[in-house]
C-alpha cells in the first residue's frame, strides 16, 4: 500500500460545529490509529447545515474546489469523502459530475437518507389545474374588489339597478376574456414552466450513483432522523396521491366545459348565458346583502345565507321597493318573474360557493404538500405539487448496507443512534476495513 490515502470528511444538517470532523474525535483517532501514516484527513468541509437543497448543492462544490486542489497536489494518492446524514448528500451532489467521480477512489454514506424524486404521471395536468384556478381566483377576487370600489369609480350614483347591471356587464366581459384566454395562457404557462421543473426534479435526486468510486453504506438501528423523514414521508405520501385523484378530475371537468366550449355555436352561446346569469346573480346578492340597509330589513334578509335562501323560497312576500316590481303586469306574473329570479340567485350561488371551496380545498392539499415537503428543503417545496418523493435508506441499484445495531453503540455517551457510525467501535472498525479495501483496490490499478 504505497499510496497515500486522503480523507475528506463531510458533516450533517444543523451540524456545524460537528466534533467528529475535527482532528482529535473518535474516527479520526481510531483511523489514524488502526491505519497509521498510510492516512491523512484533509481539511473538512464545513457548511452552513441548513436543511436546504440549495446550501448542499453549495457543499458540494466546495468539496469538489478542495478535492480537486488536493488532487492537482498529490495526484498519485487516493482520495476518499465520507459523509454523515445529509453530508452524503453533498457527496452524492458532486458525484453528479463525472469528472470529479473519476477522481474518487471512494464514499461512504454514514446514516445518509437517499432521496427519490421524480415527475408525476399527471404532473402536467396538476400545473394546468394550479394555473386555471390561480386565474379563476383571481376573477373572484375582482368581483369584490369591483365591487368594493364602486364608490370611487361613480358606478355607485347611477340609477337604481343599472349600477348592479354596469358592476355585472364589467365582471362578466372580464369573466369571458378569462375563459376565453385561459386554455391558452395555462398551456404557454405550463410549456414554459414543466421543463424548467424536470430540470429541477433531475438535479435534487440523489438516489442515483455513478460506478467507478467504492461505496460504503452504514446505517444504525432506531436511527432517529430517518424515523422523523419516514413519519413526514407517511404524512406526504396520501395528500400527494389525493392531490393527482383531485387534479385528474378537475382537469377532467375542465376538460368536458372545454369540450361544450367548442362544439358548437349553440353550446359555447349557453355557456355565455349560464356565465352572465351567475355573474348578474352572484353580483346582486352580495351587492344587496352587503351594501344595501334597506334590504337587510326586507324579505330578502337572514341571520345566515341558508335562512336566506329560505326566506326567499318559502316565504318572502311580494313587497314593492324590496326587489324589481312590474307594476304594469299581473301580481301572478310578477310572482312567477320573482320565483324564477330567485331560483337562478340561489343555483348561481350554490355553483359559485362550489367553485370556491372546490379550489380552496384545492390550494389547501397544495399547501399542505409544500408544507411537507419543506422536511427536505425548499427547492423540494416549490416544486412539490409536481413530484412523488422518496426516502431511501441506499440508492438505486444492489448495494452492501452494514447495519449497526443497539449492542453497537459506544460504551461511554451513547447519543443519538444517528451519530453511531461514527462514535461506535462497530461503525469505526468497519471504516477501516473499508478504507484498506479502497486502498488495495487502487493498487492493483
């Protein structure tokens, strides 16, 4: 073994000031001891440990500046990283690219939590339902925003009704337009987005590692953080599965009002009726019931909007000044034109209020999806409607696991059973055994 073997050690998440890096810790000293002269450890990259993608990914460069300066220095030496919980993740960063894999004699993953990430079957449809619903939100938001301002604008000092049916006309010319434009604008959106999220999914995997280097992996029993990632990952799995259900079946009704849209001249004409009574109804409603004294006191009036409706359906009298009355035509004519009006109110808000807490519960999985995918950084959040994710205690392919178990554990301060492999005499002695092998094998090169 006449190569030198150098060591560049990686720490964890919220490890910054990880004793084990350092020169005098239990590896360190139990290495140097079993291996003597034929080890030497490098400076050891120390990073910011926050639970971020973003600052692994930083990690990983600076490991690759140091190895790669290392390298140029001693070319003929072997290099080796190890790294503990998320620092194997940082080695697996870099072990993306090829050049700096050729250079690695070795890794080894001390208790590293492997993340899966891929697309969705259904990703594209989940992007085109988030757009198609951020616009429609965005049109209910201007009903009230219309209609709050109404004041400023002079559309309140118009005659009686006409301001209702000016505020109705405006909302429903913007409502068209939205429908309109919407299959158009989701679908540039989506084009222009999805590749960028694949690019995403691509560089945050780390489940993937190239051949060439000889790698070790150790995990220990009752390991507490891949318990707390394993807990989130039970929490994330069913509100992403229920999020795809609910995303392919919006985009399934999307798809059917899509459909009526463009079959005909006829249907696409009943969409613009349906589309204007519920933005005539819907305006009027909250316009009287929010704006108007008068008709709080009226027949229209109710301690909640169900009582309302009753009072409407059931037993709202006739009473001039409380709705629009036809003086020219019969009572019975006039009861019927009520009827129908307040029939149409009640279906148009029934439709609306859907809509709305259809699309709310909508944003509430998304939310709570990116919520749960924060566990794992916020580059995984944003794109977290998007994606399955997994947690896996080796990458992809048939790998060797040594498995540290409770009789293992250091003698003297046990700590968590996530530091084991680095504190116990088991996880030590098998880093030794590990490093001799890299050593032989880069001998017989």
């Amino acid at each position: 073994m006449s190569n030198k073997i150098r060591i560049t050690l990686v720490h964890g998440t919220f490890a910054r000031n990880a004793e084990w890096v350092k020169p005098g810790s239990k590896l360190c000293k139990g290495i140097s001891r079993e291996l003597g002269d034929l080890v030497e450890f490098q400076k050891p990259i120390i990073w910011s440990g926050c639970n971020s993608v973003r600052h692994r990914q930083e990690a990983a460069h600076c490991l690759m500046d140091e190895v790669n300066k290392c390298k140029s220095r001693h070319p003929e030496d072997l290099q080796l990283v190890i790294g503990h919980s998320h620092g194997g993740n940082v080695a697996a960063y870099a072990l993306k690219n090829k050049n700096f894999a050729s250079m690695l004699s070795g890794v080894a993953f001390l208790a590293t939590p492997f993340v899966a990430v891929r697309a969705q079957p259904n990703s594209k449809k989940t992007a085109r339902v988030l757009v198609i619903s951020v616009i429609t939100m965005i049109w209910f938001s201007l009903m009230l925003l219309i209609m709050f301002t109404r004041r400023w604008t002079g559309i309140y000092y118009l005659p009686y009704y006409i301001d209702e049916l000016v505020l109705g006309l405006i909302h429903f010319s913007i409502g068209i337009l939205i429908f309109a434009t919407n299959g158009w604008i989701s679908t540039r959106i989506v084009a222009l987005v999805m590749p960028k999220i694949e690019l995403a999914i691509s560089h945050l995997s780390t489940s993937v590692l190239p051949s060439g280097p000889s790698y070790l992996f150790i995990r220990s029993t009752g390991d507490e953080a891949a318990g707390m990632l394993s807990a989130v990952y039970i929490l994330v799995w069913p509100v992403i599965r229920l999020l795809m259900r609910f995303s392919n079946a919006l985009a399934h009704v999307i798809g059917k009002i899509g459909q009526v849209w463009s079959s005909g001249y006829a249907l696409r004409c009943g969409l613009l009726v349906v589309c204007f009574l519920i933005s005539m109804s819907v305006f009027q409603f909250i316009s009287y019931y929010t704006f108007i004294n008068d008709f709080r006191q009226s027949s229209w009036a109710g301690i909640s909007l169900m009582d309302a409706f009753m009072r409407l359906i059931l037993r709202a009298p006739i009473v001039e000044g409380d709705y629009y009355y036809f003086a020219s035509i019969p009572a019975w004519v006039n009861e019927g034109i009520d009827l129908i009006r307040k029939i149409i109110l009640v279906l148009s808000c029934i439709v609306t209020v859907s809509a709305v807490v259809i699309l709310s519960l909508f944003f509430l999985m998304t939310g709570l999806v990116l919520l749960s995918c924060l566990a794992f950084g916020v580059p995984l959040a944003r794109v977290g409607p998007f994606i399955e994710l997994a947690v896996e205690p080796t990458p992809v392919g048939d790998w060797y696991t040594h498995r540290l178990d409770w009789n293992d554990a250091p003698t003297t301060n046990r700590g968590l059973s996530h530091s084991f492999p680095y504190t116990s005499p088991g996880g030590i002695a098998t880093i030794c055994d590990w490093i001799r092998a890299c050593a032989e094998r880069g001998n017989t090169r």
